[in-house]
C-alpha cells in the first residue's frame, strides 16, 4: 500500500486519482498485516485498489467527477467496494472520471482531465486514458493500484481497457449491484474490474459480483468461480465475427488485429463463423437516445438541496437553476437538453419509443446468434487507439460518440462483454479485441480472451 501511495504521489501529472485515502489505506493494510500473521488471509487481502469516484465511499468524498456533487460525503458505501473490503483489499484513493460518466476520453471531468502513461513513438504529446473510466485505466496502467472498480453504460470498461493496454470487462446487466453507484443510465450501468491481466480480473469480479435485495435488478444467481474458468480455454467453442462490426473507414491495422484474434482462438482449437447481427448500425444513434433520456432522469435529483453545491437564487427555482447552471459542465447539459427533450410530449413516440423498439431487435440479433450455436462473438474493442488530448473535444460532439460504435450494443443487449490487448499499432499503441458473451457467461470471456491475451 505504502509503494502504491508513493508512486500515486510521484505520478500527480496523470491525475488518475481525484483524491488518494492514505491514512484509510495504511489503516485497512494494518489489519490485513494481522490477518497474515494469524493466517486468516482473506481472498484479496492486502491488495492495493483504486475505485472509480462515481461509487459512493463513506466518509469519503464522492463526486462522479462534477461540481454539483462539490462537498459530498456519502453516509455509506457502495455494495461493490463493501464486497471488496470484505475481501481483504485496501482502498488506496478515488479515481478520475467524466462528468457522471459522460463522454469517452475523461476529458469532461471537473477535476481535470486524466492522461495516459502512454505516447506514440517519438512523440510526447499527451494522450487520452479513454473514458468514462479513465482514472481507473491510467492507473492500473501505470502501476498506482493493482486494480481498480469501474462502470460501463456504453463501454466505459472496455473503451479505456482498450486505449491503455489493460483489460476490462463489463459483466452481464444485474451480475454486480448497482447500490451505491451514482446513476448515469439506469438500465445500463454496471460494474466490473480494471486490471493488469484477465485472471486478476476474474479475480476481482468474483469478489465485486452477487446477489443484493437492495438493487431490484441485481440478479440471483450464485457467483461461479471464474479464475477457475480461464482454465477451460476454447476448444469446441463456436466464435462469432460479425460481418455488421466491419465499418466503413475502419483502419487497416483494426481489421488485421480482428484477423489475428480469429486464428489464435481457430489455432486454441474454437470454430470460427461469421455471423449477421443485423440491428447493429441502428445501436449507436438508438444508445444515444436511451442513455440521456434515463440521465435527464436521474440527474433531476441535483437541486442544490439534497447534494452538495448550493448556489442561491431569489426564490426556490431561481436556486434550483443557479446550482444546476454552475454545478453541471457542458456535457452533461447537453445530455439532459437531449434526454428532455427526447422524453417531451411531443418526442416520446418519435424518439425514446423507437429506440426501445430498436434496443429489442438489438437484443434479439445477440439472441438469435447464440440460439445457432453460437457461444461468443469476436469484435474491436475500438475503432482506433487512444486519441490526444484535446484531439476530439474540440470537434463535433458525435465525433466522440463515434468511438463506442463497438461497445454500445452489448449495454443495449445487457451482455458481457471483455476488452483485452491484443497488439500495438503503427505507433507502438495498444489496441484491444472485444469478446461478447452469452448472458451470465463470463465464464467464457475469461477463457477466450486468456487465449489472445
Ligand atoms: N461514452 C459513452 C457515453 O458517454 C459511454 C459512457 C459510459 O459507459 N459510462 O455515454
């Protein structure tokens, strides 16, 4: 803990961290000291993690990374990292993320963009980490936690993952609690891990997932043993390629790593098919609708009363508006313009019902595949490697869209879905492959994406 906590300090210019907790951390590695020295180890004792600033932390500051949320400090913790500190692991700091999780690049963060330990080959222009989780992929990437919570709504997990050499995975919609998680878009939100390798992922999941009375749609079902399961590797597996993920002006080294990531897993002994998901160009402009409609929802809570920032006004709604005007950044007010406008009397037919229409077929492409005999589906984790800072934040706000055209469908069908690296490009980047599962089958992920890793 007291190693992390150093190189956390002497790495301040990522700002992967928002906040570091070390008198929490060296505390919590006391007891795990004792629980050593009794031999009563617990199954992450010890083991330093970060977690992601948008799950509640008591005592601590929590601020999805917004100013609205200036001053919070919630009177309990999250399910996931109760599970975590359950577990033995000690808690070393909050880490950056974009504002309520919007964006892709961890450049809408009020507490400052997080940069990635990455450059290109002979450059030292600062890169993004990928977002919405990119203080936890900074970190685990440049060794200031072992590994780190995270949530993926439309990729957020396995985007960043994918961008920092690390791997990601986003379990399957209801695997892990969403108590204590501050909401973005409530039917897509979930937790997973952030990691150096898949099997301390699988780790980490097996302690982060299960069963809570308090998320009405965390789902009951007992937690499988998933280091175990990377073991199997995936011999008589049947892998998918979906022919709809070959988009237009996809880099040629993207298509050549998707290539690769087909024979090894052919080379492991699995059968590779191609497949039609046919809903797929439909995903990304459907998500867009879905997530700011549930996020105008969610987001209505932040009045300047109940939280946090409180900027006065002449009367309650002049409050009411000065709080939310100074508290949310641009983003985010674009994503509540959207959503409201989407979820208006007028719009709703047009716009929010259509894209739960296109969310079913979404689904049921996914379904229809695994019903052939498909058991997983190989795709890029991204169209491309990590971006520069400043690069796409300048531009047109879908050109940052653009970037979840791979991860999006999995939230819209509640699948799991893993990013692992794969390979580096031209200029010496990584680049991550994406696995798709069955529902509740992680299992499998783990063991395929064992074999490309
Ligand atoms: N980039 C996507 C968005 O901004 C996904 C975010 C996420 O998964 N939290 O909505």
């Amino acid at each position: 803990a007291q190693a992390h906590l150093d190189a956390i300090d002497r790495a301040k210019a990522l700002n992967a961290y928002i906040v570091a907790t070390p008198d929490r951390a060296l505390k919590m590695a006391d007891v795990s000291d004792e629980k050593i020295a009794k031999g009563e180890a617990r199954p992450l004792e010890g083991l330093p993690l970060g977690i992601k600033d948008l799950f509640a932390t008591q005592g601590v500051h929590t601020t999805a990374g917004s100013k609205i949320l200036e001053g919070f400090e919630p009177h309990y913790e999250s399910n996931v990292s109760t599970q975590l500190w359950r577990d033995g692991a000690v808690m070393l700091g909050k880490l950056n993320l974009d504002e309520f999780a919007m964006g892709s690049s961890n450049e809408t963060s009020a507490y400052g963009k997080a940069i990635s330990p990455w450059r290109r080959q002979g450059s030292d222009a600062p890169l993004v980490p990928g977002g919405s989780s990119g203080g936890s992929a900074a970190a685990v990437a440049a060794h200031l936690c072992l590994g780190a919570t995270a949530t993926d709504t439309g990729g957020s997990i396995r985007q960043p993952a994918a961008f920092t050499g690390t791997v990601g995975i986003k379990p399957t919609y209801g695997r892990c609690s969403r108590w204590g998680i501050i909401a973005y878009a409530s039917s897509l939100d979930q937790a997973g891990p952030i990691a150096r390798t898949v099997q301390d992922c699988a780790i980490l999941l097996g302690s982060m997932a299960g069963h809570d009375p308090r998320d009405t749609t965390s789902v009951d079902l007992p937690v499988p043993d998933f280091e175990a399961a990377i073991a199997r590797g995936v011999k008589g597996l049947t892998i998918g390629i979906p022919k709809e993920y070959r988009v237009e002006g996809m880099p040629a080294e993207i298509q050549r790593l998707w290539d690769q990531g087909a024979d090894w897993l052919r080379e492991a002994g699995a059968t590779i098919k191609e497949i039609s998901l046919p809903h797929t160009p439909y995903a990304l402009p459907a998500y867009y609708i879905v997530a700011p409609a549930e996020a105008s929802s969610n987001l209505a809570r932040y009045d300047g009363v109940r939280y946090g920032l409180r900027v006065p006004g002449k009367d309650i709604a002049g409050m009411y508006e000065n709080t939310r005007a100074a508290g949310f950044g641009r983003e985010v007010k674009r994503r509540i313009m959207i959503g409201t406008y989407v979820l208006s009397a007028g719009y709703y037919d047009a716009y929010y019902v259509r894209a739960q229409k296109i969310r079913t077929l979404i689904k049921r492409d996914f379904e229809a595949a695994y019903a052939s005999g498909i058991d997983a589906i190989l795709t890029p984790a991204t169209p491309s490697a990590a971006f520069g800072i400043g690069e796409m934040a300048s531009a047109d706000p879908v050109e940052m869209y653009l970037n979840d055209v791979f991860t999006v469908t999995v939230n819209m069908a509640g699948l799991p879905g893993i990013s692992v690296p794969a390979g580096l490009d031209a200029q010496g980047l990584p680049l991550g492959l994406q696995l798709i599962g069955r529902p509740f089958d992680e299992e499998t992920l783990f063991a395929a994406a064992q074999t490309i890793e």
